[in-house]
C-alpha cells in the first residue's frame, strides 16, 4: 500500500509539496502500521487506502480532518512506540524518496493541525483513569490471595475438624473395648496362689522364721498386682471372654489346668516386674490423682463461684454443694481431715473446742510447691507455719462462752497446696451424749440443730464412725438418715480399723443393715509420731497401706479402704454433684442478678460509684468549704474579731474603774480642780491603760483566733457528709489542734514582743484620736441601748408598778442598811470609849439587884436601856424592822436590783456619751477626762500590731498545713481498705456500694458458670 501512495507523489519539482506529500505519506504509514498491528485485516487496509485517495487535494488544509486532534495525538504517540525505526526503513524501501526525521514530521504535523497538540493539556479525567489502570493489577492481585488466603484456612479447619473426631471416636472405640474386655476379665475366678514354705527364704532373702508370717501378705500382693493379667490369659485359654459365661460349665480339666499355667506364669512375671520397679523407681508424691480436665476445671470454678457467693448476702438458692463432716466426739473427724490435708492445724483438746463451724476451702496449686492458709476474715495474710492456723482455730473457738458453748457463725479457711483436692468441706462440732456442769442443758439440741442446718440439700455429708462404734449408735448416721433416707448423698468414713479383727471391719464396711449409695470408707489415719513441718499425706498412705496389706480381707472385691481412696471419692462425688447442679445454679444467680440490676436500676439509675470516688468527693468538700472559710476569715476579719475582744475588755476597765467611781462627776470640772484631783484621775488613767497592755494581750488575742479555728474546723467536721464518720470528724479535730497547738505559744510571744512599747507609753495623733472618740461613743451608744433594752424588758416582764414599788422597796431597805450600819458604829465607839471599872461596877450593881428582886433579866434590860441612853441594840433594831416590813418575792427583789442596776448604768452612760460629744473631748490632751477615748485609742493599736503577727505566724501556717494533712490522712492515699471502711459508714453510700458490688459479682460469678457450661458442651461434643 506505501507503494501504491507512492506511485501519486507529485515531481521532483515541486519540493516544498514533495517535503509536505512525504509528511503526510509518514502519517498515513504510521496510522496503517498501528492499525496494521491491531488487526491483521486485508480488506480493512484497502478501506483505508479508498478514504486517503478521496480524501481532498494533498496540499489542502483539510487533508487530516477525518481524525480529530485527541485521536491523532494517540495515534501519533502510539505509532511512534510500536513501529519505531524499522517502520521509516520500510517505507524508505519502497519509495525512491527518503522520508523524513521524525522530528520534521512531527513539527509537521503540528503545523498542519495549527500546533493543537501544544495549545491542549491532558485531559481532567486522564489522572483518575491512569491511577485506576495503575493500581488495577495489585488489587487484583490482593484480592486473589487473600480468597486464596481464605479458602486454605477453611481446609485447614475442615481437616483438623475431621482429624480430631475421628480420633476422639477411635479413643471412644478403644475406651468401650476395653471396658467390655475388663468387665469380662472380672468375672474369672482366679486361684488362690501362694509359694511354697521351702521356696519363700529364696525369693525373699531370709530365714524361714521370719518370711513365715509375711507369705500370706505376699501372695495377697501378688494377686492384687497381677489379677487383670491372669484372668486375661485364662480367657485366652477358655476361647475368649464373650463366651466364658456361657461355656463356663461345659470346660474340660485339660483347659482349666491350662489356664492355671498360664495365670500361673502371668503372676510370676508381675511379681519380677513389680520388684524391678520397685528397685529401680522412687515412692511418688502423694498427688493429685489425674481426673478429666473438665471436671478439675468444674471443680475449682465452682469453688471460686463459692467464695465469692461467700462475700456477698445470698439465699439459700444460690448455695453450692459442700461435704459436711459430721460424727460423735472423738470418732476422729479432725484426723480424717487433716489426713487429707497433710498437715495437724485443727484443734485439740479435753473439753469441746470444736465450737463454730469451720469452713474449709481446700485449693490445689500444682504450679507451686508452697504450703499455706488464709483467714479472710481476718486479714492475717498468708500463713505457713500450720501451729499457727490450729492456734488460730482454737483461739476463735474458744471465744464462744461457755454458757453458749456453741454458735451459728463459721470460721472460714482456706488453703492452698500442691498435695490436696479441691474440695470444700465443713467442720461440725461432734455430736454428745450427756452435758457437763458447766454446760448448758440444751447443748446437745443446740448441736443437732446447728448440724441439720448444714447437712441439707444439696450437701454432701461425711459421715465418720469409730470402727470400734456399733453403727447402731452412730449419731451421724442417725443425723443423715433424717434428711437422706436413701442414702444418695451420704459418704460413710470408718476410722481406726486397727482396733478391730479384719473380719469384723470387712463386715462393716460391706454393712447392709445401713447402706448407703455412696458406700463406706475404712481409714486408719495414724499421724508419724515424729512431728514435721512437711506433708504427712505420704507417711499417713503408707502406714495404711502397710496395715491394710497385712491382712488379706482387705483385699477383696467391694472393700474400699485408705485415705487415698477417700481424696478420690470425695473428689468424684463433689464433682458429679457440682455437674449435676450447674443448671440449677445458672438459673438461681440468673434470677438473682436480673433482680439486682432492676434494683440497681431504680435505686441509682446505673451510676456508679466508688469508694475512690466517695472519699475524694468528701475530701474535696472539706477542702472547698475551708478554702471559702480562710478567704471569708482573713486579715480584716482577724483585726475585727481582736478590737471587738480588745472593746469589750475596755469596757469593764471603765466600768470598774470609772462607772462604779462616786466621784466620777469630777471629770467634767477636772479643769478647776485641785491639783489632788487632777493627780487622782491620771493615776486612774495609768492605770486602766496598764490593765488593758499589761493583761496578756498576746496570749488572750492569740487565743481568740485559735477558738474561732477550732470551732469553725468543729462546725465543719460535723457537717455533711462528715456526720457519718466520727472517726474522720475526729481526725479533722486533731490536725487542727495539732497545727494550732504547736503554733500557738510561738505566735502569742511574738505578738507580745511587738506590744511591749505600748505598755510603758502611748502616742497617739489628732487623727487617731478623733477615730478613737468615735468608737468610744459608738460603743457607749451600743452599750446604752442594751441597758435600756433590756430595762424595759425587764419592766414588761414584771409590771411597771409592782417594778416601781420593789425599786423603792429596795432603796428604803439599803438605805435603813446604810444607817443601820452607822449605828452599829456609832454604839461601837461608845462601847470603846467606856472605861473598864465601869462596866465591873455595873456588873456588880446587877448582880445584887438581880439577887434581890429576883428579876434579873427583866432589870438587867432596864438597867442596859437607861445605860445605853435609850437605845434598841442592832439585832432588836433588825428584828423590829423586818418584822414592820412590807414581804416582797425573793424574784422580784431580784428583778428589782436588777432594773436598778442597768438604771444607773443607762445614766452614767448618757453622761459619759455627753462628755464625748462635748468640745473637751475633741484635743487629745484632755485624754483624762476622756478615757473611754484614750482606751479605744489604745485597743486599736493593740489590734492592728497583734493581727500582723497571728496573720504571719498562726493564719497561713493554718492555711497551707492543714489541706495536705487532710489529703495524707483522709484522702485516697489512705489505701483501698481505709476507704472501703470510710464509704461503707455513710449508710446511703454504703448502700450504693454494696448494691453495686453484688451486682458486679453476680456478673462475674454468671460469666463464670456460662463458660463451664461451655466447656462441658464442648466436652460432649467430643465424646460424641
């Protein structure tokens, strides 16, 4: 096709349409080479070629209009990256003319097309459209691994799925045979097999005298060790287990001899191996037995739902099934536990110490080798030393007086071990028969009460006999019957089966006169007689299991005996029974939360509260309220309260040294006066200024401020919320007398150090002065107006003229008092001044007189009147008074005094009032005649120097001290238990809390059933 374009180019003449023709032929090779490459199509080449040839004339403007500018610019950059050099070769190739560079061409082109390439950008979608074929091959990529990723992980899990329940269901496969194999096993009788006498001193070293008595014991070993095995190779013999019940009467004797061989020889290799093991091996730890996962798992959470129940109020729905141990006194409940437990921590003792149920939480610690208890009510932390706990124990139990001698409130323990159970078991005080004197009658009723109450559904009871004890007398059993007739939930425990024949405690132990579901459990329980500190649990096994293979009885089938066996019976039981009862138990804590929230619901809308929070809200109040206080009592409330103190002190200096004065009218003629009278008014001045500078101002202002501290701290500490915790209310109270106590005495000596001057000599300027005649006359008017105030209520109390009339009454009678006692020293003084002589020969005249009238007394009166110029003695003179007085109320008489007193007082203050006001009073150097002025003079600078000091020494330390004793002794960094207490005394808060906390614990305890519950669905899940 270049050929045939070829073959139309114009002449050589013509260059500029020859370069313009070329142009165009490279253009239109480029297009078809691109169009060439995309297609491959003959026909669509001879398409192009017909729209070239008719197209317009070559050197026409609109030779390239068919393409646009976009689409030729695609073109052109297209073409130039696919074809590239070897395109321009071959259209060189087929032409006698050499094309242009591509450069020219280019330039070309953009000159035909008016340069629109250059003039036009890239288009506003070509950047969103080149990030989205950028980023489309990684996103495609990414995605195709990721449902890669997704689709292998779910084969995985198919697989693993697939893999574990066929294993579990081969495991189950395998479980059921040898089950049925085992089941089969156990129907063969075996021989009785033993060793000859001649034998026994070579397969046991010694002599025959002393192996005699231990074949027995060793034949019964042997056939313990080695019973699966021989019954395994007499089935083998007999033609399989299935079918030995049913064939087992139609054997020969040459199969039965068979079988006996081969027992035989299975025997005697047990007994090599058993020896070899027991060479080579080390005793084991008394451990725990292994048990299912789930059911350890059950066991423990269970426990821990139980304590937490324990710390909080519940009913008896949500109890949780415990083993109570119950039994007579002295049938050896404690040494049946402390088998268990490894270590002797109960109490001992002649007289009943067993006085308040124990509660005892056995916690199994596999990770961890140590050995402790913990009394949670008590706080005493982790204990080791079990002499300790039994102390503990006894101290606790002995508390209870003897007139009780028993209570209904537990004792709680708990212990962690890696050798024991996890099981929970209950103490009981053990079971009486008669009462001692210093017990109380109803003991016994009181004791079989206390155990009914324990041993209830859905407990599990232990009950303990003495071996030497016939069971018909067995309290216990009597007890459990009671609430267990069948027996269901009843474990019977048989202790010191070395008191009686092996027979005979065989017998007990197979009872049938009382069964029991559970069955019977012979322990010995024999502590070492050497004390320690370690786990008895391995010494206590081996010394049973020494006694209990010393006598073949105990070996037979059915016989359940050892202390080992008891852990794992107990285990399984409380097991089972926790599983069976988990339903119940959801459903109870179910209903009790949902019944708590609703509570907490209503009560408190769901806010939460703390005892944090509590003690800080406090805190900050306290905080707040005493920050308000210390800005409302600052310096010119100080000033204030020390001039008011300083005042009032002025006061009575004037009223004793003035008011009270007969001769206080002279003041106000004080100017014409003698020189005496000016001398005896100063003097009185010095000396009621001495007596207010002079009285211990600092200690009496220092003082003042501390009682308003102190009783300001009080108001505060008895406000709210404070009013609930006297403890802290009492705290507040010593901080603050211990800050102003060790404050106090320092700031009264500075205080006095700075008013010394003042007690010597006062200055005072014509300012001072006019402020000091101000507050003087204020005071007087203050003063007034109380007196007469509280004139006139006394005048509508009583009545103005029943007031009137005890007032005159009154001065009538002070003023016969006043000439009564002038009397009496007017007849002294004559008295005196009679001579000795006269007075005997008076006496002497009277006493003949006397002798010869025979009237002494009423001659001797005479005689004394005319002698006395006819004056009544004193005491006639009061006795003729009193009785010619008018009676008045004692009350009133006081009233009366009363009315007068604060009557004169209201007039001598109206004259000293007036006196202020008065122009002498206006120069300071009148300050004689105008103390009341001086004074509040002098009590003003008294305050000011003292409130500078109290402010410094007393105010701020007061300030800055006490907010941080408050936060180091009442605040958060008291610790979590200090606060519970604090919150926990505000019975409203109290409230909040423990409704929250049982809420919480309630959730925590429901969220632990439901993932047992799980664990044991999933457990089925895999059985199945």
């Amino acid at each position: 096709m270049i050929s045939r374009l070829l073959a139309h180019a114009p002449g050589a003449g013509n260059a500029v349409h020859a370069r313009a023709h070329s142009a165009r032929l490279l253009s239109t090779a480029t297009v078809l080479r691109a169009t060439t490459t995309a297609s491959a199509s003959q026909q669509h080449h001879a398409a192009l070629h017909q729209r070239f040839v008719a197209s317009a004339p070559l050197n026409g403007p609109s030779r390239l209009r068919p393409l646009s500018a976009a689409t030729g610019a695609r073109l052109v950059a297209r073409a130039y990256s696919t074809v590239n050099a070897y395109s321009a070769r071959r259209v060189a190739a087929s032409g006698p003319f050499t094309i242009p560079r591509r450069q020219s061409a280019l330039q070309f082109y953009r000159t035909r097309r008016g340069n629109l390439m250059a003039r036009r950008g890239i288009a506003a979608t070509a950047a969103p459209r080149f990030v989205m074929h950028a980023l489309r091959l990684p996103m495609g990529a990414l995605t195709a691994s990721l449902a890669g990723l997704s689709y292998a992980q779910y084969k995985v899990t198919e697989m693993s799925n697939r893999g574990t329940d066929w294993a579990m269901g081969l495991a189950e496969d395998v479980r059921g045979l040898v089950g049925s194999v085992k089941s089969t096993m156990n129907e063969v009788q075996l021989p009785e097999l033993s060793l000859p006498e001649f034998l026994v001193p070579f397969f046991r070293g010694s002599s025959p005298d002393e192996s005699a008595s231990a074949v027995v014991d060793e034949s019964q070993s042997i056939n313990s060790s080695t019973q699966d095995g021989a019954r395994f190779m007499r089935q083998s013999a007999t033609g399989g287990g299935n079918n030995n019940n049913n064939n087992n009467n139609e054997e020969d004797p040459n199969s039965n001899h068979d079988a006996a061989a081969a027992a035989a020889a299975a025997a005697a290799a047990a007994v090599l191996a058993r020896a070899k093991s027991e060479e080579q091996e080390t005793p084991r730890p008394s451990g725990i037995p292994p048990h299912d996962g789930d059911f350890m798992l059950l066991t423990k959470k269970l426990i821990e739902v139980r304590n937490v129940l324990n710390s909080i109020d519940h009913n008896n729905t949500l109890k949780l099934p415990s083993i109570v141990v119950i039994g007579s006194q002295s049938s050896g409940k404690s040494s049946v536990l402390e088998a268990i437990v490894g270590h002797e921590f109960l109490p001992k003792g002649s007289n009943m110490v067993t006085r308040r149920p124990i509660e005892l939480t056995l916690i199994h610690t596999p990770h961890s080798k140590e050995e402790y208890g913990e009394f949670p009510a008590l706080g005493l932390g982790k204990v080791h030393d079990f002499k300790r706990i039994q102390e503990t124990l006894k101290d606790l139990n002995m508390a209870v007086p003897e007139s009780e001698c028993v209570s209904s409130k537990p004792i709680e323990l708990r212990i962690y071990s890696p050798n024991i159970p996890d099981l929970t078991l209950i103490d009981l005080p053990g079971y009486i028969q008669i009462t001692s004197k210093n017990q109380p009658r109803t003991l016994k009723e009181k004791i079989t009460e206390l155990c009914e109450k324990y041993i209830q559904e859905p407990n599990i009871i232990l009950a303990v006999c003495a071996a030497d004890v016939d069971l018909a007398n067995s309290e216990a059993l009597r007890s459990s019957r009671k609430v267990d007739p069948l027996g269901l939930r009843t474990i019977g425990v048989i202790t010191k089966m070395d008191l009686v024949e092996p027979d005979r405690g065989v017998a007990i132990l197979k009872n049938q006169d009382y069964p029991l579901h559970l069955g019977y459990i012979g322990v010995v329980c024999k502590a070492p007689t050497t004390p320690t500190k370690d786990n008895m649990t391995q010494a206590v096994i081996k010394t049973e299991e020494t006694f209990f293979r010393s006598a073949y009885q105990f070996s037979q089938r059915g016989v359940a005996v050892g202390t080992g066996t008891l852990r794992r019976k107990l285990m399984d039981v409380l097991e089972e029974n926790m599983g069976s009862n988990l339903g119940s138990i959801i459903k109870a804590v179910q209903k009790e939360l949902d019944e708590t929230r609703y509570q907490f619901k209503v009560e408190y809308n769901d806010q939460k509260m703390s005892a944090e929070s509590y003690v800080a809200e406090s805190v900050d109040k306290l905080k707040h309220r005493f920050k308000d206080f210390s800005r409302a009592f600052g310096k010119p409330q100080v000033r204030l309260e020390i001039r008011h103190m300083l005042e009032q002190r002025m006061l009575d200096i004037c009223a004793q040294r003035y008011w009270s004065d007969p001769r206080i009218g002279e003041l106000s003629q004080l100017d014409s006066a003698p020189e005496e009278d000016r001398l005896y008014w100063d003097l009185q001045l010095d000396l009621a200024s001495s007596a207010l500078t002079k009285s211990g101002v600092g200690r009496q202002t220092t003082q003042r401020v501390v009682d308003i501290l102190s009783r300001t701290m009080e108001q505060l500490a008895e406000a709210e919320p404070f009013n609930h915790h006297p403890e802290a209310a009492n705290t507040i109270k010593s901080m603050t007398h211990e800050i102003l106590s060790s404050r106090s005495q320092a700031t009264a000596d500075q205080v006095e150090n700075t008013i010394k001057p003042y007690k010597y000599e006062v200055e005072c300027t014509d300012g001072e002065w006019a402020e000091g005649v101000k507050r003087a006359s204020a005071l007087l008017q203050a003063e007034l107006e109380m007196c007469e105030d509280a004139l006139a209520k006394i005048k509508t109390t009583v009545g103005t003229k029943k007031l009137r009339k005890a007032i005159n009454y009154v001065i009538e009678a002070d003023r016969e008092e006043s000439r009564r006692a002038q009397r009496r020293e007017e007849a002294s003084m004559q008295r005196e001044t009679r001579s000795l002589q006269q007075l005997q020969e008076e006496k002497v005249e009277e006493d003949e007189e006397e002798e010869k009238r025979g009237t002494v007394a009423e001659s001797s009166e005479s005689e004394e009147a005319q002698a006395n110029g006819g004056v009544l003695s004193a005491e006639e003179e009061d006795e003729l008074e009193a009785a010619m007085r008018p009676h008045y109320n004692p009350k009133l008489l006081i009233k009366a005094r009363e009315a007068l007193s604060l009557r004169d007082r209201s007039l001598i203050l109206k004259y000293r009032l007036a006196a202020l006001k008065s122009k002498t009073c206006k120069n300071a150097k009148n300050k004689t005649q105008c103390p009341e002025a001086f004074l509040a003079v002098v009590s003003e600078k008294l305050a000011y120097t003292s409130v500078m000091f109290i402010q410094v020494e007393l105010m701020n330390e007061f300030v800055f001290q006490l907010p941080r004793l408050i936060d180091s002794r009442l605040g958060v960094k008291t610790g979590q238990e200090a606060m519970e207490k604090f919150a926990r005394e505000n019975p409203a808060v109290g409230r909040h809390l423990q409704l929250m906390d049982r809420r919480t614990k309630l959730e925590e305890v429901w969220e632990k059933l439901n993932y047992l519950v799980r664990r044991q669905e999933e457990a089925k899940a895999r059985k199945w």
